[in-house]
C-alpha cells in the first residue's frame, strides 16, 4: 500500500497567494493572502503587482503552512505547484519556488492544472465521491462543463465562447459602481433586490449545445443603465439592488438549465460545481433545488474551497503522487494550459 503523501502546494496563478498542506484528501493547513486590496484603486487584477505581492508573502506563507500543520520540511513527500492556467508571471513566482524546494529538499515536484485542482476541491467534503461525474467549473477565468470520466481523464462537453462568468459579475459589479471583485458585491446587492425587475437576455439558453457566452450579458446591462440613465428619478446607487438580483438571476438560469440538460444527455446522475462563482449562496440553493428535482446529487465545495486556494491543489496532486507522475526541474509555467488537449 502508498504510505500517505504529506504534500507542500502553492497557488500563485492570480491575486491570491496561497500555500496548503494536504495529507490524501484531509488538509491540515490552508493559508490564502489576498492581495484584492492592492488591486482594487485599478479595478482589476494588475500583473506585475500581483508577481512582487505573491514575492513578499510567499516565505512567511510557506513558514505559517508548516507550523499550522505541525509538521517541518523533512517530513514532506512532494512539492505541488499550479502550473497555469493564469497570470505568467504570477505563475513563474510560484513554480520557482515550488522548484527550490523540491530541489533543496530532493523530493518531487508536482505540477498542477489550476482547473483540474478546482474540480478536487471537492474531495475534502466527499472523500467517496467517485468519477464519471459532471463538473461546471464556475470562475473568473473560466466557464466550462466538464465530464469527469476519471481523474485524469475529463471531457469538455461545452465553454463560455466570450466572458467567464465571474468575469461578467465583475464587469457588471464595474457597470454598477461596485468594487472588485465583483461576485461577493452583487451578491450582497442582490439581497435586497427584486430578480424580476429587469428582463435581461439568457445567453445560449435556446441553443442545442453546452456552451455559454456572457459578453452579450453585460452588454445588456450596460444599456439598460444608460436608458435608465434619461430618467429623471434615476440614480445608479438606488437601482443597484434590483439590476444586481436580476443579473444574478439570468447567469443561474443558464448555468442551471445547461448543467442539468447536460447530465441528462449524459446519463450522469452526479454533478458539481467549482470555481469562485460556485461560492455564491443564490447560485448554490438554486441548483440544488433543480438538482433535487432530478433526484441527481450535487457535491459543493466548502466556500472558502471554491475561491483560489492551494489546498485544491495538494487533493489533486495527491492522486499525481500516487501515480508516480513527477516532473523534473525542467518544469515551466503555461499560463494558456488547457484541461484537456484539443480533439480530445
Ligand atoms: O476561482 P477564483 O477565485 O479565481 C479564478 O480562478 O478565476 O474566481 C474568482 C471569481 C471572480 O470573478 C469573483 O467575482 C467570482 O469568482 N466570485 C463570485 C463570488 N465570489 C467570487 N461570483 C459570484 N458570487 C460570489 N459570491
Ligand atoms: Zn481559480
């Protein structure tokens, strides 16, 4: 039997800093900096900024992973990394020092796709949960349906042809005079709005495939603002709620019905959702009350799972270690890393 692997993982492939230790699915500490602060008077994530704040926090991160887990460098069986997809040099800061560790210390170096270690975000919760399952990857990078045939092995059943969805959230919040990042912050508006106020269009809903677009979305909601800008009673603050709600609606319908239609095609009677968007309370209740309807069970990671963290990170590199599958100091970062090879 593989004695259980006592993984190092660190996540550098955006704003958030972030070192786990993983023992098989149990994490035995997770410590995520985020630099959204730092990013917030440009509205955006800004890159360079982003490498020189992963630099500053990455050692003490690294320390405090170690002490919060009682456990010091020798005790390590394998340094984990995100390899990409992201921000290139936010990436190279993390590999390079997933590198000299894994050097330093003679032990392998696991390299990570950032979307696959989203779809183990899972496992913490449900160590039993077993493939084929269907995963919506829900972030602000990506927007995909994916059939989980093994770990390992994934097909894309369909993607956002334009925006991510957290990205819509983001750029809408931005239409709204709302902060980044966006999702939390309509989220929070929507709570006190009505969802049927606005009509807003639902993207691809009507099209026999599993792909989404979110651009067109937004586009809508920017012109409904300017409409409502003529009048006379308008102001943006007051219609915040109600736009935000009805915002949040359209993107669940279509997340929603696609991901359902999705596992009925596909016969699969389990599905999931991931990714910083899956973090949403009114997105969760709602597939879940769908998902019920259908008597298909849904698996939901712990919130502070679904944002960017490195556990996710050390559960996916955990099945890597017992692969065997290592990679040598040759490594590289690829900050347009597919989960899956075109064609297949
Ligand atoms: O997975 P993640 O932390 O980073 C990427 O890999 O992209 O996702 C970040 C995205 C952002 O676009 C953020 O606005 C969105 O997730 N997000 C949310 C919520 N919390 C974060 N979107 C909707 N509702 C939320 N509560
Ligand atoms: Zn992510």
């Amino acid at each position: 039997m593989t004695p259980n692997s006592l993984i190092l993982s660190i996540e550098t492939s955006c704003d958030e800093t972030a070192v786990a230790i993983t023992s098989g699915y149990k994490i035995l500490s997770s410590l995520v900096t985020s630099q959204i602060k730092d990013h917030q008077p440009y509205g955006g994530v800004v890159p360079e900024l982003a490498s020189r704040k992963h630099i500053t926090a990455l050692n003490y991160l690294i320390d405090e992973a170690l002490t919060g887990a009682k456990v010091g460098f020798a005790d390590l069986s394998a340094i984990a990394v995100s390899k990409g997809p992201g921000l290139v040099g936010a990436l190279m800061v993390g590999m390079a020092a997933a590198k000299t560790l894994a050097f330093s210390l003679d032990i392998p170096l696991i390299p990570i796709n950032h979307i696959e270690a989203h779809i183990f975000s899972v496992m913490n919760n449900y160590k039993e949960l077993k493939p084929p399952f269907l995963c919506l990857v829900v972030s602000g990078g990506h927007t995909m349906i994916v059939l989980v045939r093994d770990f390992g092995d994934y097909q894309l059943i369909g993607q956002t042809l334009d925006d991510a969805a957290g990205e819509a959230f983001d750029k809408v919040a931005k239409a709204l005079g709302l902060p980044y990042p966006g999702g939390p912050e309509i989220e929070k508006a929507a709570l006190k709005g009505d969802e049927n106020s606005y009509k807003l269009p639902k993207p691809m809903l009507d099209r026999d495939n599993y792909d989404f677009s979110f651009s067109g979305l937004k586009t809508a909601v920017v012109y409904l603002l300017r409409k409502l800008e003529g009048s006379s009673q308008f102001s943006v603050r007051s219609s915040q709620p109600d736009i935000a709600a009805s915002f949040q609606k359209a993107v669940t319908d279509v997340l929603t019905v696609k991901l359902m239609r999705a596992a009925k095609q596909y016969s699969i009677d389990k599905i999931s959702m991931v990714g910083g968007v899956s973090s949403n309370n009114y997105i969760r209740s709602h597939l879940k009350a769908e998902a019920a309807k259908e008597g298909i069970k849904l698996y939901l990671p712990d919130k502070d799972l679904s944002t960017d963290n490195a556990a996710m990170v050390g559960m996916a590199a955990d099945y890597s270690f017992k692969q065997q599958k290592f990679s040598d100091l040759k490594e590289s970062v690829n900050p347009n890393l597919a989960l899956v090879k075109s064609g297949e």
